[in-house]
C-alpha cells in the first residue's frame, strides 16, 4: 500500500512539474513572439542576455561617440557664426570707412577722378605762377619805361627805338603805362590770392592722397576679401548644419534602437529566468521518472511533502535573492555606464584646455615680438624727431628775418608817409601866398609886391627844390615798393626752398626706407608673413574669446560648487542619500508599472485596431455589394470607406484621430469622391452607406427609415435602390423587429417597391376638407387609379 502512495505521489509531482513545464515553455513562447521581429530588425537574430548587454553596451558606445561629434559640430558652429559676426562687423566698418572717404574725395574733387584733377590743379597752379612772375616784373618794366620816356630830352620807344611824332602821343604812352602800371597792384594781389587758393587746394588733395589709396585698396583688396571669407564661412554653416541634422538623425535612431532593445532586456531576463527555472523543472522530472524506476521505501509520505516544502521555500529565497542581485548589477551597470561618459568628457575638455595653453604660449612669444617691433619703430621715430629739430631752427630763424624786414618796411613806409604830409603842407602855403599875390595885385600896391616877389622867387626856388625832392622821393617809394615786392617773391622763394628741400630731404629718407624695406620683404616673404599674421591674429581672437568662454564657465562651475557644498551642509540634505534611495526605488516600481500599463494599452490598442479594421472590411463589403446591385452606370465599379489612422499617438494620448474619406474604385484606380460625384451618385453613395452602417452596427434596431432616397437619381438608379430594398427586406424578412419606413414623393418608386410581394400597402399624408392633415392606409393597386 505504502508504495502504491508513493508512486502515485510521484506521478503527482511528475504532472505537476509537467504542467509547471508547458507553462513556462507557454511564457518564453509567448517572450519570444512579443519581441522576436523587433529584435531580430535590430540584431539579426533572437539574442540572449548577454548577448543584448553587449549589444546595448556598444550601442552605448555608438551613441556617445555620436554624442561627442555632434558636440564638435556645435562648437564649430558656434565657432563659425563667431567668425561670421566679426567679418560681417568688419565688412560694416570698412564699408562705412569707405563711404567716408569717398564723402571727402568727393567734398575736394566732386564727380572728377582724383588722379586728374590733381594733375589739373598743378597746371593752373603753373600758369598762375608764371602770371604772378610776369605781373612783378611787368612792374620794374613799366615804370623804367615811363622814367626813361620822361627823362630823356628826345624820348623815343623803349621797345623799337622810334620817336615819337608828337607831344600827344608820347603823353599817351605815358598815360597808358600809367594806367597800367597803377592797375598791376590789383592783378599782382588778385593773383596771388588766387595761387594761394589753389596751393592750398593741392595741399588738401596732397593730404587726401593717402585716402584715395586707401580707398583703392578697399575696394580692390579688403572688401573683396572679406566677401569671400563671409561666403566661405556661410558655406561652411551651411555644411555644419546639414552635417548636424544628419548626426542628430543618426542619435535620434540610435537611441530609438537603444530604447526598443532596453524595453525588452527586462521580459529577455525573465525569458533566462524561465529557461533556468525550466532546466530545473526538467532536472526534477528525471528525477521523478528515476523515482519511479526504483523507488526508495525508507522515507514517508509526509518526509517528503516536508522536503519539498523546504526546497520550494529554498528556491524562492534563492530566486528572490537573485532576482534583487541582477537588478543591483543592472544599476551598477548604468551608473558604471554614465560615470564613464563624463570621464570621456572630462577628458575631452582636459585636451582641449592644454591645447589652449599650448596656443596661449605661442601666441604670448608672438606678442613679445610684436612688441620689440614696436620698440624698434618707435626709436626710428625719435631719430627723425630729432633730425627734423635743426631744420625746424632755421625756419624759425627766417621768420625771424622776414619779421624784421616787414618791420624795417612798415618804418620806411611811415617816413614816407610824414615826408608826403610835409610836402602837402607846402602846397597849401604856396596856395595861400598865391591868393595874397593875387590880392595884392587887385590892391596895387608896388613896393608891397617888389618884396612879395622877391619871396615869390625864394618861395619858386624852394618849392622847384620841394618838387624835386618830391619826385625822389617818389621814386624812393616806387624803388621801396619793388624792394618789398621782391622781397615778397624772394620771401615765398625762400619758403619754398625750405619746404622743396625738407620734402626732398624727406623723400630720401623714404626712398632708402623703402629700399631696405623692400630688401627685407623680399628675404622675409611679405605675402605669406601677412597671410600667416592675418591667421594669427584671427587665431588670437578665438583664443581670447575660447578663453573667456571657458573662464566664465569655470566661474559658473566654482559658484554652483559653493553653493551646492552650502546646500549639503543645511539639515535637509544631510540624509540625502538615503531619501535619494528611497526616491529611486518608488521611480523605479513606478517605472515598471508604466511599462506594463504601456504593453497593457498597446495590446488594448492593437485589439482596437483590429476591431476596428474587421468591422471596416465588413461595411465595405456591404458597401460594394449595395452599389453594384444598386448602381446601373460603367464609371464607378464600386465604392468603399477608407480609414487614415493618426500612427504617431503616443502611449499618454487618450484620442486617436481617424481621417475617413470615401473613394470610388474603377478597376485599379482609386480616387476620392470629394468634388468629382453628380448629385445622384451622392445620394446614392450616402444611402448605402448608412445602410452598411445600419447592417453592421445595429443587428438587433430593426427599424430602417429613409427620407426623400430618391432625390437627384435618375431613373435607372431608382430602379436600382428600389430593387436594393426590396432585397433587404428579403434579407431580414425572418427578423421579428424589422421595419422599413419611406418617406417619399416618388410615386414611381412606392410603385417600383409594390413589385414585390413584401409591400402590400403604404400610407399617405393629405390635407382634409377642413385643411388638416391626415393619414390614410391605401392599397399599393391604389397607385394607379389615384389622381
């Protein structure tokens, strides 16, 4: 009896761990129907744990490395738009600058090319130099001629020697030179202002020079490099944007895999779990099947229902205590995984950082050199400041001299002025003796008059005398005024030898520069050095602008350091880990409870769709069969309700918005009935397919109502739904509940209807002899007779 218990409790187990097996082979079918298309997209083949840790580990990898470069497209972004906003502030300033040249070329020299206007100018300038030169000598010229026409006993033409015919026409001459030669101050001052001008008008187009060339090179050198550089540097944006959304692609889909392969790791690891649990339960079933071979008498029924409650006790404790073990490792595992991408970015930086101080060094070296340069131009500077001193000391000396002249001038020119006064008081004396004379005469007094005239002689002879002093004085002042007007002209000689000489001086200087320069600039390669000096200083922008970047970050790093250590010192932080663990731990059930709620409203979904796209396979087959028993033209085959189901819901969206539309079919052709139907065709479209509806969705409504059907259809169309309907009702003629109600002004089409043997009579609404409405029951043999 003992062993016939034991055996049957044998076999007892056996189908138990029998039926333990067939479940858990159920779950790792139903695991690997669940994911077995979705893994095998993402890796080829079905994988086990291991095998999508590694896999998940070097998508991992994939992704920060994608990570990293599009971090590098960002900084070169960044780096380019910097670039381009210093070019284009660049191009703005010497786009102004030139604006504000040609202004001022423009101002001087108005809408003629510079270059010949100057040329221009120094012409006229020449012209008007010699005017000036021949108005000073046409001076001395004129008045040595009127001395010598009045001079002379026998005067005769300076110029051709011939006398002259009379008195009168020699007095012409004079008074023509005269005349001449008084107006010759007037031209010599007019001109002299006028060269003037001009002088001073080459010496601003001189000075503008400079800025003509630097406009030269503006628009032939600068702006057209800069140009180029803004176009390349949009370019390269360009390129670094499009490089950019296409690595942003690649992310997005790395991490979609990422994700997809992560959501599955947790059934992959309950799979290995069944698969470990099913080795154990196929293990047990040998040794059952052993068992009953040959059965062991010495233990009881109860011995063994104790060893197997300790044992299934001990395989909970042993799978619970793994379970908790491969979650520990999948944290560390993670938290290993982000401790190793910010090691990668520390390290990235660190390079970055000693880069920059290997740029810094050199560029520091670069500007101990500029500064040496410097120096050495700067003592240059102080030699020719000193070498321009004496020359500066001579020009002050003549100034000097000039002053003195203009004094000794001003001096001689009052002498003469009191000699004239002098002379003007004499003549009026004489003009009074005259008037006494002449009084005396009218009184004819003799001897008063013998006494008058002896003073008259004396008074004759003195005033012979005072002429005659007038007139050398007149020609002293005539000598005087040619002496300052040569010294005028020597003066500006003077002062233009100085200038011609310091400018000469000045142009040697330049010339032996110029040539040494040029000596060393073709030793030094002055292209390539500009080249390399233009990149270098760009360089040293981006250095400085790196480094201010990275000290402001690392001011931003120190502060948020601070702070969060003051933060960590307050009392509610200081249990922080553990509330940290706490939190994870409710993030973590609360995650996988969103898991399962997402597998559980996917599967509710997928059901739905199903449902949804069974139920429309159903109206369309309706829908077609309705049309081609109801539709009597050749255009339209048939017609059926297409669905666009919005794909991209996500799983926290409570809607999914359906987009339908009807379409017409004729052969392969599909095309939408929205704006290309007759009226008939969709009153006929919209009848079926509330028909379908009513057939598919509302099997136990028996009632079936249509108002107007016949509206718009053309005779055959009516014949055909009438014939339509009357199948329907054949149809549903076993249904208990069915009713079809027409509402109709269409006796042709009740007529059609009464065909059948289903219609017997219909109802009509009329007006009475009071003029209300009622209604009647007519028989359908009625339609013929009723007028």
């Amino acid at each position: 009896m003992e062993t016939i218990n034991t055996h049957t409790t044998t076999r007892t187990q056996l189908e138990m761990l029998q039926k333990d097996k067939a479940d858990k082979e159920e779950q790792i079918r139903k695991i690997k129907s669940r994911h077995n298309e979705e893994l095998t997209t993402l890796l080829g083949y079905f994988p086990n744990k291991k095998q999508l840790d590694d896999w998940l580990h070097a998508k991992d990898h994939e992704v920060n490395k994608t990570r990293e470069k599009l971090f590098k497209l960002n900084k070169e972004l960044a780096s380019a738009d910097q670039n381009k906003n210093h070019i284009t502030t660049d191009l703005r300033t010497k786009d102004q600058q030139l604006t504000t040249y040609e202004d001022k070329l423009f101002d001087v020299c108005g809408e003629q090319d510079f270059e010949s206007n100057l040329y221009k100018l120094q012409d006229d300038i020449e012209k008007t130099s010699k005017q000036r030169a021949m108005l000073s000598g046409a001076t001395a010229v004129y008045s040595q001629f009127i001395s010598q026409l009045t001079e002379d006993n026998e005067p005769c033409c300076p110029v051709c020697q011939r006398d002259f015919p009379s008195e009168a026409d020699l007095k012409d001459i004079i008074d023509d030179l005269q005349s001449k030669l008084r107006l010759i101050p007037d031209k010599l001052k007019s001109t002299e202002l006028d060269l003037k001008k001009k002088e001073s008008r080459r010496d601003d187009m001189m000075g503008l020079k400079p800025i003509r060339e630097t406009v030269v090179e503006l628009k032939e050198k600068d702006l057209p490099e800069l140009r180029n550089k803004l176009q390349s540097i949009n370019r390269d944006i360009q390129r670094l944007k499009s490089d950019m959304d296409d690595v942003e692609t690649q992310l997005a889909s790395f991490m979609s895999q990422e994700r997809s392969a992560k959501s599955c790791l947790p059934d992959i690891s309950h799979m290995e779990r069944y698969q470990t649990d099913l080795r154990d339960v196929e293990r047990k079933i040998a040794q059952q099947v052993a068992k009953l071979q040959g059965v062991n008498m010495n233990r009881t029924m109860q011995q063994v229902n104790l060893e197997k409650q300790e044992m299934s006790l001990q395989a909970d404790t042993v799978s619970n205590k793994m379970e908790l073990k491969r979650k520990m490792i999948q944290d560390q595992q993670e938290q290993i995984q982000l401790l190793k991408s910010i090691v990668n970015e520390i390290r990235a930086e660190k390079l970055q950082i000693a880069s920059n101080m290997q740029r810094r060094q050199q560029l520091e070296e670069q500007i101990v050199e500029y500064s040496t340069e410097i120096q050495s131009l700067q003592r240059d500077l102080q030699e020719f400041r000193e070498q321009l001193s004496p020359i500066a000391a001579t020009l002050g000396k003549l100034r000097q001299e000039k002053q003195e002249l203009m004094e000794k001038k001003n001096n001689i020119y009052k002498e003469m002025q009191d000699k004239i006064t002098e002379v003007k008081d004499k003549a009026k004396n004489i003009n009074a003796y005259a008037r006494e004379i002449e009084k005396y005469i009218e009184e004819r007094k003799d001897e008063h008059k013998e006494r008058k005239e002896s003073e008259l002689q004396d008074t004759t002879t003195q005033l012979n005398e005072a002429e005659k002093q007038r007139e050398k004085m007149h020609k002293e002042m005539e000598g005087m005024r040619k002496d300052i007007d040569t010294q005028k002209l020597e003066e500006r000689w003077l002062q233009d030898n100085l200038t011609l000489r310091k400018r000469m001086e000045e142009l040697e200087i330049v010339e032996t520069k110029r040539k040494e320069h040029l000596k060393e600039m073709g030793k030094m390669g002055v292209i390539q050095l500009r080249s390399e000096r233009q990149k270098l200083e760009e360089q040293l922008d981006n250095f400085k602008k790196n480094r201010n970047q990275a000290q402001g970050r690392q001011k931003g790093f120190e502060e948020d350091i601070l702070r969060c250590r003051k933060e960590l010192r307050e009392a509610q932080y200081r249990d922080a880990e553990e509330k940290y663990r706490e939190k994870m731990i409710i993030i973590r059930t609360t995650e996988l409870a969103n898991k399962d709620l997402d597998i559980y409203y996917k599967a509710l979904d997928q059901a739905i769709m199903r449902f949804h796209s069974m139920k429309m396979q159903e109206i369309n087959k309706i829908i077609q069969d309705l049309w081609r028993s109801t539709y009597r033209g050749q255009d339209i085959e048939y017609i059926e309700i297409r669905s666009d189901a919005d794909e991209n819901v996500s799983a926290g969206d409570k809607r999914r918005n359906y987009n339908y539309r009807v379409v017409m079919v004729k052969g392969d052709t599909a095309l939408d009935m929205r704006g290309r139907y007759s009226a008939g065709q969709k009153v006929l479209a919209s009848l079926i397919i509330r028909l379908a509806l009513a057939e598919t969705f509302c099997l136990n409504c028996g009632i079936l109502a249509l108002d107007e059907p016949t509206t718009n259809l053309d005779r055959e169309n009516i014949e055909s739904l009438a014939h339509a309907l009357v199948e329907i009702i054949k149809s549903r003629s076993n249904q208990s509940n069915f009713q079809l109600l027409v509402i109709t002004h269409d006796e042709d089409f009740v007529e059609l209807m009464s065909r059948s043997q289903y219609v017997e009579h219909f109802y009509r609404v009329r007006k009475n002899m009071d003029q209300c409405s009622e209604i009647i029951r007519c028989d359908v043999s009625s339609l013929n007779t009723h007028v």
